[in-house]
C-alpha cells in the first residue's frame, strides 16, 4: 500500500513536471522583466500596471485567438531591482527556468542594455513598454524592441508647439538631471530650440536630487521666456517649488515625463497648472481600435477602475506592448509554446506590424537610429489646466489652446 | 585538524569545479557565480576591517574603479580581455596606495566618514567625465558564456582566499595586522611600521576587489556609475562580513552566501513580496547584531570551542551567560 | 555676475538652515552615545509622513504641527534607545561598526515599511508661507528670499539656540556633556547614563523627525528620501568636529555656501563632487573638522 502511494506520488510529481508539460500548452508564458523595487521602483510599477492590465483584460476575453482557439497569457515577474546585474540575472532566469515564449521588458535604459543581450543569446523577443532612452536603439538589438517613442523623437514636439506662440519665447534655459533620461531630454530640447531659433542662454546637467533654488536664482537674472527641465518626479516636483519660492514665473515652463503623473499635480496643486510637458499619449487622444479597447478614454476608464489611479503614458505603452505581441502572434499563427523558428517569425511579424491601438498607431522602425521604436504615433504637447492634462499640440491633435504666457505664480 | 581543514578545502573545490561539467543550467551557474563575487567581495572587505579594524566605507570604490577600467580599456583601447582584467586590479592597486596614504592615518569613525566620502567623490567623477560616459554608463560587447565566467569566478575567489588564508593565518603578516588592530602604538613599540602594514592590507583589499569589478563588467556587459559606484556594492560586502563574523576568514564566507541566497530566494520565488525583503533583512540584520555581535560564524565557533573546553575539562561552570566567552579565550 | 553674490551668500544661508536641522540632533546623540545613525535619513521621512498626514487631517499648518510630530518621536527615541545602548556596549566586536551596521538595518526596515504603507509617489506638505517671499532692493543689488526658507532658517537657528542653553543652564545639559567629555567619571558623580543617554537620542529623533515636516514644505518628500539627508547629515556633522554642536550651523553653512557658489558661480555638475572631495579634504586635514573640536 505504502510502496503504491509513493509510486503515485512519483507519478503525479513526474507529470506535473513543467519541462514534461512543454508540449501540451493552452497559454502564453509572458515574461515580465521590471524594476519593482530599488531606486525606480515608482516607474517599475507604473509599467507592472501596464502589463497586469492588458493581461486580465485579454484574459478576460478568453485570450488570444489563433485559428480557431483561444491561448490565454500568463506573466512571470521578475523584478530587476533597478540594477542592471539583477536585470540580466531576471532574463536569464525566465529564459532557462520559466522557459518564457517571449518578454515585456524593463522600465530603465540602464536595466534594458543590461537584459537585451542576454535575451538575444536565448533569442527570445522582448517589447519594453517604457525605456526611453536613444541609446537603446543605437545598439540595434535584434530581439528588442519598444512601445513608447525615444526621446530625442518626442522632445522637439513642445518646443515646436512654444515657438508658435505669439509672441514667441526668444530665449531659453534649459536644464537636465545627470541621468541618461533627463540628460538626452535636456540635450533634445536644446537640438529644436536652437533649430527654431530660440536663443539658449544657459544649457547645464545637474547632479540628481541637487536642491535647484540659486541655480533658479541666476536664472531669474537672465530672464529667459522659456524654462525647460529634465528630470524624474521628485525633481519636478522641487523645481517648481522653487521657482515659486523665488516668485520668478517664466513665459513658459516645460518638463517631460513626470507631468502627467499624478503626484506631480497632486504635490503642487494650483501651481502645477500651465506647466507644459511633453508625451505620446492621454486620455483623451484620437485613437480608435478594435483591440480589447476602443479607444483612449475607454483604456482610461479601465485603468481607473483597477487601479484607483489615472493613467500616463508609460502605463499605457506597457499595455500595448502586450497588444504588439498579440497581433504579430496572430498574424504568424503561431501556438504556444513558441519554437525559435515561431520567434524569429514574431520578429519579422513585429517589424511588419502596423496596428490601431488605443495608443495610436504602433509602427516600429525597421533601421536608422530608431531602429526597434515605435516611430508611428504623433508625439504631443500636453499642459495641466484644471488639474487635468490637455494635448494643447501639435495642432491637428490639440484639444484646447496653450495658456501662454503662464500666469504669475502671485496670482493663482 | 589541519589536515581536515586541507582535506575539507579540496572536497568543496572538486565539487565547484565538477559543478558546471554536469549541469547546463545558466541560471543557476549564474547565481553561483554571482555568490562567488560577493564571497570575494566580503572577504576583501574583511581582510581590512575584520585583521585591521579599520572601517572601509568606501569599499565599493575599487571595485567600481575595476569595472571602469576593464571597460574603458577594452572599449576605448581596444584591450583585449586577458590584459584589461588584471589591469583593473592594479588600478585599484595604486589607487589604494595613493588614497591609503593619507587616509588611513584617520582612525575608527573618521576613517569610515572618509573612505564613504572619498567612493561618492568618484562616483560623481564618473558622472561627469567624458571616458566613462557620464550617467550613459558603458557597454562592452557580450561574451555570454557561463561556464567561463564561472570558472574564472571560481579561479579568482580561491586565489584571494588561499592569499589571504596564506598571509593572515600561516604568515607573519597575519600577526602584525592583528597587533595593529589591538594595540597601535604598541606595535609601533615592537619595531614594526604601523603605516606600511595598513597601507600593504588596503592594498590587499582593493586589488581582488579591482579584479572582481573587471569580471563583473565584462560579465554583465554594462555598467553606469549608479551599478559600479554605487552604495550597494559596498553595504552588502559589510553586511555579509559582519553577519557571518568579523576577523575570519570564514566568516564573510558564510555570510555571503547565507544572505546572498536569502536575497536570491526572496527574489526569484517570492516576488510578491519584494518590499516585505528589505523590511525582513533589515530586520535580521539588526537582530543579528543585538545576538550575535560576533557573527554566525564567530559565534557557532566560540560555542563549540566551549563545549570542547568543558569536555576537556579546561573550562568549569557553564552559566548559561559565560559559556561563549569562555568558551573563546579558551580556544583562543 | 557680482550682481547675484548677495543672492548666492542669502541661499547659502538658507540651504545651510535646513542643514543644521538635519544635522544638529545627529551631532548631539554622536557627542554622548558615540553613535553614528546610519537611520537619521529614514527618522527624517518618517517624521516627514507624519507630518504629511496629520496636516490632511487637520488642515493646520504643518509649522503648528511640529511640536506634535517632535513629541511623537522623541518618546518613540526614547523608548528605543536600550536597544541601541545594548548594541554599543556589547563587550565584544567592534562597537562602531556593531552601531552602524545595526542602524544600517533599521534604516533598511525602515525604508521598506515606509514603501509598503506610504508607496512608491512623492508627496508634497502644503504651508501658507510656501507662497510669498521678500524681495530686497538696493540700487543694483536685490535679494529674493523665500518665506518658507526663511522661516526654516529661524527655526533652525531657534532649535540651535535651545538646545545650547539646554545644555550649558540646565542639570541635564550638565550631565550631557559630563557623559559626552568622559563616561566613566560621569558615572562616579552620579551621572545616569543611561536614563541621560535615552532623553538624548529621544531629542536627536524627534528632532530629525521635524525637520522631514520642514523638508516636506521647501522641497518634496517620498519613502526613498532618506538616503540623501543621511548623506547631508554626514557632511555637516563631520565637518564641524563629530560631536561638536556649536561647530553644526558653521559647517550646514559652509555646504549651503559650496552649493549655491558652484550652482551660480561654476559647473553646476561638479556641485555634489565639490561637496565630497571638500569633506574628504577637511578630514584628511582636520579629522576633528574645521575646528578641530570634535570628539
């Protein structure tokens, strides 16, 4: 009897044996590689909502349909703790152990410089929904590839919405934290001033976290129309405090990701309103889909109710990593699990793919220094008014005019 | 006794070395390998801190110092590997003679400050220098293989500990380090040179640490000078030393690899709960400090020691409260 | 340029106030327990949401709310300090390095319950004097000066100010420093230094524990913060001697002059690099700080 239960014992652990089990899957193994704790931890779990939403959502549904049956995903994390060494050690984790078919990837470029080569070893594509850094894509990694558009693509747009302003800002004080993000923010901002002929008196990359207050100070002096800032959402945070601290109120005042995030406009309240800030999407963009959802406001509404916070553009492009996935999956036909053949197709397919999300249109670059980014929706200009963030351009996309020049910080 | 130790040494360096001839698994080699570095780390810390009693804040400078080395070498010189990974080690070599110098004529609390001071300086160095590529950090083309990464992990550890098992434990160096610990100018008193020895134990420290941030950049394939320089390097090194014991040699061993494979556990199975990780960590390592000021190691030992000594009839009424200690001077 | 020199020296004062509330009770607790508080960052963020939530519940000003928040803390210092004095005294290993490590840990679980309860965003603490500031003029020379900076000076300066007179007019001050210049004997004169040692680290948390409501106003707060203040305190206790409370607003001073100087003056990306290489400096130099008085 005993020696039985032992022999069924060893039967069942045989069986449920995941290596066993390879072959007769009705799922997706998603691989989902971010940093969900350590010093980006805030971004980390901006995108873990992306990911976790688009997988309930398709889930929900039944799953992706491929001829005539539908492959239901299932996500592994793994979290990178911010530093790089966790990160590959994470990909290869789902690599070998998870046998993962394919990955949504980090949130930082120094995290996805890390994980890509490991990734390309095992040949295993990977979409990140958030890594904005160029220098990703300078790299040209075959399996890699990403939702949100880098940001010497994105950072011209405002800039380009400021100069048509009347009267125009002339002059300009641009400034970046000494991140790889903020820095190439900052440098991009400065490319289309000086291309627009806006004149940039003081160009600087500071220490991170640095208190900004006699740097403003000088600035004040200057006088510049157009202040433009790099940085993380602390960082914003603080640099409009300071200004108001020092009462000195720009004609306009630009910042990038961290805007529309809703610390930004919860910390400052009435003096977050009239910051200008650049991104790929809100709320309330054109886009219409017939994938899981219809449009922006629909995704929106979706992520409200599921996670009690609004979403921003990089919860966003993480959602429709997974949609990118979806439709090259469908399109290659292709079942789990995915054989290297199958991956090298969903490569092809990915450089292909040209699709209507409720993110826009998603294209990705086929060479050139985008190579692997979404190069197919339209970077916007955004501003908080009301408290809420409003495309003000370009202008076939904006839906409300720019408040310029930005109303003194005394009078609000 | 000796010839157990020998016997034991050779048991576990057979299996490591076995290790990767019958498993393919990458993963797993990966984690070991990474084990291996921080092993490396801890005990060139504690060679320092645990021998000297000098407090090392800034350990993690040499090895960010390695790995930047390494790669600027390889990328900017087009060095080959074999010549651009001992190269971070004496690097790091000469920056320790140099900072030494100065440095560790400070003692206790402002040789910690300093040292923390001086890696922070660097790191922002890094950050604004055009040949580290400033906040963009490095890439170096990867060389993906991890059974040689393994190996020569393993290589380089065992090197540095039969060094210093060498130097500390059978050399006379290992005595003199000791009376500068307890007794500075009384060593000064016995003829020896105080300042030359430290200086000689910071560079014993920085160069396995050099080397070991040259493997780590060409292994993960990318650094920036918040992975290199930053203060994680150095905070688990002293955590892992002082959890296992300070002044061993196995002490930071058995640190490291107790909580380096807490860390990993928690990380790859639970997760969930990364944010409940610093909490228990933080917590163990505040717990083992209250109960064991000596480390697991320094601890286990002086227990056992203890118990040998009451067998033998050297050590007599064992309240509970005074076994340990005497357990040690005993052993001792 | 010159122009902006008193605007530099005016924000190296005000930077330099925020310092020595980070830096003061830190100084105090070294001076007597000869601990250095790897956790002084995370009291900060800690007293700092304090702060954060007390103020959305009332809706009193957050410089109203510091008495509370100091209270709060110092008994929470005071209830916790056998567990640091047990660390400390320990016969064995290194006491430096057993404390250090020991708050090294506490500021981890710290940190991670401040993640775990308050999460990842940054939070900002709304007071009515972060909207105005002073604005002086004389022929070529203005100075702006921000309310809210302003007040965080006086209140540095206040907290300064009570605790020298606490120390050097009161019985408690007299045993403070007998602990702080020799244990032993201060035990023989009837000194408790135990009881002592507890109101003192009582004081340094709730002390710190206030400066993160005031951080909270000037700049913005989150449960990753601590590090940077421990790193500032460092700074500032260092180079005024460990120990030496009259050396703490010189020192906060001098790092709030090297930040404006180099963000005005020079790169500001060499700003945090001056800042280290000048306490690696000064150590080497002086390890007793710029006066040479610390213990």
């Amino acid at each position: 009897m005993k020696h039985c239960l032992i022999a069924v014992l060893i039967f069942t652990l045989f069986t449920a044996n995941p290596l066993l089990a390879e072959e007769a899957r009705d799922f997706f193994k998603v691989g989902v590689i971010t940093s969900l704790s350590g010093d980006l931890a805030t971004g980390g779990n901006v995108t873990k909502r992306g990911y976790d939403l688009w997988a309930n959502t398709l889930n929900a549904q039944g799953g992706i349909q491929i001829k005539d049956k539908k492959y239901t995903v299932k996500l592994f994390y793994a979290d990178a703790q911010s530093e790089p060494s966790q990160g590959a050690s994470a990909a290869e984790r789902l690599a070998t152990q998870e046998k993962v078919d394919f990955v949504l990837g980090p949130y930082s470029s120094g995290v996805t410089l890390a994980v890509a080569p490991v990734l390309e070893k095992y040949k295993i594509p990977m979409i990140t929904g958030s890594a904005e850094s160029p220098l990703i894509w300078k790299q040209k990694f075959f399996y890699t590839f990403g939702t949100v558009p880098p940001v010497n693509y994105t950072g011209a747009t405002p800039i380009q919405t400021l100069a048509k302003m009347n009267p125009a800002p002339k002059t300009a004080v641009i400034l970046g934290s000494n991140d790889a993000f903020s820095k190439a923010t900052a440098e991009a901002f400065k490319d289309a001033a000086e291309k627009l002929g806006i004149k940039v008196l003081k160009f600087n990359i500071v220490p991170s976290g640095q208190d900004l207050t006699p740097f403003m100070s000088a600035v004040k002096v200057l006088q510049p129309d157009l202040v433009a800032f790099g940085g993380h959402d602390e960082e914003l945070i603080n640099l409009v405090k300071s200004l108001r601290q020092i009462n000195y109120t720009p004609k306009a005042l630009l910042m990038h990701y961290g805007v529309t995030e809703p610390a930004f406009i919860e910390s400052l309240g009435k003096d977050a309103e009239q910051v200008f800030g650049a991104s790929v999407w809100t709320t309330s963009v054109h886009a219409k889909s017939d994938m899981l959802w219809p449009d922006a406001a629909a995704y929106g509404k979706a992520a409200e109710e599921a996670f009690k916070v609004p979403a921003d553009y990089t919860q966003a492009g993480s959602s429709t990593a997974g949609l990118a996935f979806q439709a090259a999956l469908q399109k290659i036909e292709a079942v789990p699990p995915l054989s290297e053949a199958n991956r090298e197709a969903l490569i092809k397919a990915l450089e292909e793919l040209e699709i209507q999300t409720f993110y826009g249109k998603l294209k990705f670059a086929k060479e050139g220094e985008y190579y692997h980014a979404n190069v197919g929706i339209t970077p916007l200009t955004i501003q908080i008014q009301n408290g809420k963030v409003v495309i003000v351009g370009p202008e076939k996309d904006a839906e409300a005019a720019a408040q310029y020049p930005l109303k003194p910080w005394g009078q609000r | 006794m000796r010839h157990r130790n020998i016997l034991w040494f050779a048991s576990v360096l057979s299996i490591l070395l076995i290790l990767p001839l019958i498993t393919d698994d990458a993963f797993f080699l990966r984690i070991i390998t990474e084990a291996f570095m921080w092993i490396g780390l801890a005990m060139a810390w504690d060679v320092l801190a645990g021998y000297t009693g000098y407090l090392n804040f800034g350990h993690g400078v040499f090895f960010g110092i390695g790995a930047y080395t390494t790669a600027i070498l390889m990328m900017r010189s087009e060095w080959s590997f074999p010549f651009a990974l001992p190269a971070a080690g004496v690097v790091a070599g000469i920056v320790a003679l140099f900072a030494g110098l100065p440095t560790l004529r400070l003692k206790g609390a402002y040789f910690a400050i300093a040292t923390w001071a001086l890696s922070r300086a660097v790191q922002q160095v890094a950050l604004v220098l055009e040949i580290t590529g400033g906040p963009d950090g490095m890439r170096l083309p990867p060389f993906l293989n991890p059974k040689f990464f393994y190996m020569l992990m393993l290589g380089i550890v065992t090197a540095t500990f039969l060094l210093f098992w060498f130097l500390m434990e059978r050399a006379s160096f290992g005595l003199k380090v000791r009376a500068i610990r307890e007794d500075e100018s009384g060593a000064m008193a016995l003829g020896l040179n105080p300042t030359k020895i430290k200086i000689q134990a910071f560079i014993l420290s920085a160069v396995p640490t050099g080397i070991l941030g040259g493997m780590y950049a060409y292994w993960i394939t990318f650094i920036d000078p918040a992975s290199v320089l930053g203060d994680l390097v150095t905070d688990q090194a002293v955590v892992m030393a002082v959890f296992g014991g300070l002044g061993t040699l196995f002490g930071p061993i058995i640190g490291a690899i107790l909580i380096f494979l807490f860390k990993t556990y928690f990380w790859a199975y639970l997760a969930d709960y990364q944010v409940l990780y610093l909490i228990i960590l933080g917590l163990l390592i505040a717990l083992s400090v209250v109960f064991m000021p000596n480390g697991l190691w320094g601890t286990l030992t002086g227990y056992i020691g203890a118990r040998q000594a009451l067998r033998k009839g050297l050590a007599v009424n064992p309240q509970a409260e005074n076994e340990t200690e005497k357990g040690d001077k005993t052993h001792e | 340029m010159l122009l902006l020199l008193p605007q530099a020296i005016v924000d190296g004062f005000l930077i330099g106030g925020i310092y020595v509330t980070i830096a003061i009770g830190f100084s105090l607790a070294y001076g007597v327990m000869h601990i250095i508080d790897f956790a002084v960052g995370e009291w900060i963020m800690l007293g700092a949401f304090l702060g954060f939530y007390l103020n959305i519940w009332t809706q009193w000003d957050p410089f109203f709310l510091l008495p509370f928040v100091f209270i709060v803390f110092a008994v929470i210092g005071f209830v916790f300090q056998p567990v640091i004095h047990r660390v400390l005294s320990g016969k064995k290993g290194n006491p430096l390095l057993m404390g250090l490590v020991f708050t090294f840990g506490l500021g981890l679980m710290f940190r991670g319950l401040g993640l775990t309860v308050f999460g990842f965003y940054s939070h900002s603490i709304p007071s009515a004097l972060s909207a105005n500031s002073f604005f002086l003029e004389s022929g070529n020379f203005f100075v702006t000066i921000p309310v809210i900076r302003f007040a965080g000076l006086v209140y540095a300066l206040s907290i300064t100010i009570m605790l020298h007179y606490l120390l050097k007019k009161s019985d408690f001050g007299l045993a403070v420093r007998a602990l702080s210049q020799n244990r032993d004997a201060a035990g023989l004169m009837g000194v408790n230094a135990k009881r002592t040692s507890s109101y003192v680290y009582g004081i340094y948390v709730g002390i710190s524990a206030m400066s993160g409501v005031l951080i909270g106003c000037i700049f913005s707060i989150s449960a990753q913060m601590g590090g940077d203040y421990t790193v500032f305190s460092f700074f500032v206790v260092v180079l005024a001697g460990m120990g030496y409370l009259s050396g703490v607003p010189w020192a906060a001073f001098l790092l709030g002059f090297v930040q404006s100087f180099f963000l005005i003056y020079f790169n500001p990306s060499y700003t945090l690099l001056a800042v280290f290489a000048i306490l690696y400096v000064v150590l080497l130099v002086s390890p007793k700080g710029m006066f040479a008085k610390g213990v």
